[in-house]
C-alpha cells in the first residue's frame, strides 16, 4: 500500500449518552451518565479509526456539546489529508483552535487506529509497547458519608480488586475519618490510593496527609487547587505520602513545569487533558528522563477509549498504575471488542490490529 495514497474521506461525530449504574461522586460534582462523544474516521483504503473523549466540564472546561461544535472546526481541516502523519495533523488541530484538549484527543486516538491497523499491528505494538506486564485497575470509592464508603469499598475488596482508590477533598479532618473508617472495615493490607481532586489549602494538605500517614496510602492525587501548582513542593515535601499531579498536568508543557519544580512524585496522565496519544507520549518520555512514575488515568470513558488507555499503558515500565475503572460504572456496555475485565480488575489488552474496539450501532446518535 502506497502510504502518500491514504485519505481521510469523512469524519463522523456521535453522541453516546450512558446511564452510570449508580452516581459517581467527586469534590468537583456529581456525575449520573457518561455524555461523551465518539469520532469515526473514514478512509480511501477501507480503514476506518474510532476515537472518544469523555468531556469533563469542571476540569477541562468542554461538555459533549461543545465537542460536537469544535469537533466540526477539526473535521474540516482534516478532510482530505494523510492520516498516518499524526504531528501533522496535531499541529493542525492546534493551529485552528486553542486547548480543547478532550474533543482533539479522540481524533488523535482515531488517527492512530487508522495507522496502526494499516501498520497491521495492535496499537500497543505501533506504539513500541510489550506485553510484559500485567495491567489491573483499581476501583474507586465516591466521596460521601463515612459509613458507606467503608461499606463501598469492602465489596471492591471482596470483588478482589488489588487496589481501592478513594475520592477524598470534603475537608481534612472530615477526609481522615473517611480513611479509618475504611481502613477499619478492609484492614491495612490492601492499598489504597487517594484523589483530593483539588478539595484542600495547602496548610489543610500537609496536615491531612500527615495525619493519614499510619493509614498505608500508596499517593495522594491532586491535593490543592489546580492554580495553586507554586505550592506543591513544600506539600510535597512535608508530606509522608507520595503526591501525584493530575489536574496539574494536562500536557507537556505542564509535566516540564512539575519536573524544574520538584513538585509531585509521580504524574497522572489523560489523554481527554494532554489531547491525545501523540502529547501524551511526549509526557511520558519526559516523565521517564526525570523518574516520574505514571498513572494512566480516565474520565467517564467507555470500553473503547479505555481500550486505547491500556495499550498506552504497556509502551512504558514508568507507568505503573492503571485507573480504568469508569467503563465499569455503566450500566449498559455499548462496546464490542476491546480490553476484557477480569471480576477481580485484571485486564486483557486485544491483539486485533488497531485499537481493536468499536461502538456497537444503535447506541451512538
Ligand atoms: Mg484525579
């Protein structure tokens, strides 16, 4: 196949709209569906790439609409060019609009479907992944009343998830109790991890993250807010648990800031903030150089995106913890194909060439 003979001949956006089996609860909100959007490419050659992003309107400023609006700005200047050259087309979709990071990472995921299926390769292959690992996700614990998130997190621990990650940032001292209830309920062997999601002040952080020291907490995400990045080395510093930057780091620009700062241990990277596969792999070369350990994280996605999440994750040994279990929360799976769960949170990455998953018809608008 000649490489220069590849076109993009259409562009499809859709809605997908999932009901959550239950609310999902987070200091910024409460969340009741998945609304995301869902980007199919079509080519010349009969490959097609899917993508989808999961906007997340508090944190990076889009909702599925606005992604619908945007995305038709990217289609328009993606007709009719060469799929595979992906810096092309990034640079591109940068140069007609700023930021947007979640609308332009399901295009890139897209792109690199289409390039990887014509590479003939698993899209973790085309991204020099291996297979020498085991992926897992953790299952989280939305914040909320004491009682029921011990109780919450004692199913998860009998489902046999190795990890439970608990959404915390209602208030420190509040915070502390959450984490002893549950530690009391689960023990202390199984680890926990914790998201502040922005919930504390710098002087409430230390003293939290001090005061849940005996609580065996692997690291805290995201501790203060988002803007208040200047702070997070003395955190850091004064803090007997690791911290991990989320909201703080959306992209490359962001990870070399953390990095001259000193101020996480270890980043959480998602491709709805870094905009897609392309800025996330540049994060991760950087997070390599500097020995910053990696979480790849999710929105609301579907087994879709989640599938791409989790061939990323197999193409560093520095990412080495998995936040995948969003697509678990629906109470409906509009996917066919893709990563396979475990009930106890293992995941099997597909060998189809691609991403290997798409959206079943019928479920997308
Ligand atoms: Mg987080």
């Amino acid at each position: 196949m000649n490489i220069d003979s590849i076109k993009i001949t259409d562009i499809q956006l859709h809605k997908l709209k999932i009901p959550l089996i239950e609310p999902f609860t987070i200091s910024l909100g409460t969340m009741y569906d998945a609304e995301n959007v869902i980007v199919i490419i079509l080519t010349n050659e009969g490959i097609t790439g899917w993508g989808e992003c999961s906007p997340f309107m508090s944190i990076n400023g889009e909702s599925a609409d606005t992604a619908l609006v945007v995305g038709q700005y990217l289609k328009k200047i993606l007709l009719g060019e060469n799929p595979l050259e992906i810096e092309q087309r990034v640079k591109e979709m940068d140069a007609v609009i700023y930021a947007n990071n979640s609308i332009k990472s399901a295009f890139d995921m897209a792109l690199y479907d289409i390039a990887s299926q014509h590479a003939g390769v698993p899209l973790y292959q085309y991204l020099g992944g291996k297979k020498n690992k085991t992926i897992f996700t953790d299952y989280t614990v939305s914040v909320g009343d004491a009682a029921k998130m011990a109780d919450d997190a004692l199913i998860i621990k009998e489902k046999g998830f190795p990890v439970i990650k608990v959404k915390l940032g209602k208030g420190g001292s509040s915070d502390v109790e959450r984490v002893k209830a549950i530690r009391n309920k689960v023990g202390l062997e199984i680890p926990i991890r914790i998201d502040a999601n922005q919930g504390w002040d710098k002087d409430e952080a230390i003293a939290t993250l001090k005061a849940l020291q005996p609580y065996n907490i692997q690291h805290c995400e995201e501790p203060i807010s988002r803007h208040d990045f200047m702070q997070l080395p003395e955190i850091k510093q004064h803090s007997p648990i690791p911290i991990m930057s989320d909201e703080s780091c959306c992209d490359p620009h962001d990870v070399k800031r953390l990095i001259n700062l000193e101020a996480c241990d270890l980043i959480n990277i998602k491709l709805g903030k870094s905009g897609g596969i392309f800025k996330a792999l540049k994060m991760i070369r950087m997070a390599e150089e500097a020995n910053i350990k990696i979480q790849i994280g999710a929105f609301l996605e579907s087994r879709l995106a989640m599938t791409t999440f989790a061939h990323l994750a197999l193409c560093s040994d520095n990412i080495i913890h998995y936040d995948f279990d969003t697509a678990l929360m629906f109470s409906k799976d509009p996917v066919i194909g893709g990563i396979v769960y475990e009930e106890n949170g293992m995941i099997e990455v597909p060998e189809e060439k691609g991403i290997g998953a798409q959206i079943i018809a019928g479920f997308i608008s």
